[in-house]
C-alpha cells in the first residue's frame, strides 16, 4: 500500500457531496489544485481529489480536472503488474469511447483498492463515486491505463 493510498483511505465516507448551495469545502479545497476553478460539489471531482492528494504527498499530479489527463503522469504499468495505490485511468460513457491516446474524452480516475468477487472486476478508491470518497467495483474492461506515481 502506498502512502497515498492510506491518506486516501482516511477519507472514505467522511467526503460527501451536500445538497443544493451548501458545497462541501473539502470538494472545493480540491478543485483548487487543478486547472477551471470550479466552485461547486456538483461538476466531476475524481481528478480533484486524486490532485490534491498527490500535492500532499509531493508526488507527481496532473494539474488538471480531467480524469483522463492521469494518462500522462507517472511510471506506466501494465495491468497484470497493478498494485494497490496505483492510480487506475477508466473510460466513462456510452460505448463507443475513444482509447487511451484520446485525452479529451470522458473518463474517471481512482486508486486500485483490489480484485473484486469477479476477474472482470476491480474495486477503486476514489472521490466522486456515488457522490462520495467510496471504494467502488469498476469494470477492468474500462481501464485505458495503469500508473504509479513516484
């Protein structure tokens, strides 16, 4: 497990998008560390939150709310070689999606938690899952990529 990962840990079901006007700091502390200034719970926040993690761990970051701009940071691993705290880079969206050379697309981005129950399953931790910081089963068939922040 890396540090990142235990510091994402800390957060599953404290961070909670709040209904209406009332935007949960923490979520808007976040989009601070990324290009847009978003200043809402309620536009997609994964990439956010992963940023802001990494810049408190002094690890590489994208700089950007974009979840598919992780494409672009750190080590690159295949997904046979997938450890937990890995950042995992998935498609978003109806079928077709464009691959992994397409940046501006569609996308989620979470830490690799472990298997599933199924091998065509994998659990992630990430923000903006179910409206929260949750561990949530994603499918390995939407995976565009692997990397490991050093």
């Amino acid at each position: 497990m890396t540090p990142l990962y235990a510091l994402a840990e800390r957060f599953v079901g404290e961070v909670l998008e709040r209904p209406g006007a009332a935007h949960h700091p923490f979520i808007l502390w976040c989009h601070e560390s990324v290009t847009g200034g978003f200043n809402t719970d309620e536009v997609p926040w994964c990439s956010s939150f992963l940023n802001r993690l990494a810049w408190l761990e002094r690890l590489p970051r994208s700089k950007s709310a974009a979840a598919r701009s992780w494409l672009t940071v750190g080590v690159p691993k295949p997904w046979a070689s997938v450890e937990v705290g890995d950042v995992v880079i998935l498609k978003r969206g109806k079928s077709p999606q464009p691959n992994a050379t397409v940046l501006n697309a569609p996308g989620h981005v979470c830490l690799y938690a472990g298997p599933a129950t199924t091998g065509d399953l994998f659990l992630g931790l990430g923000g903006n899952q179910s409206n929260g910081v949750t561990v949530a089963a994603h499918k390995v068939l939407d995976v565009l990529g692997v990397r490991r922040l050093e």
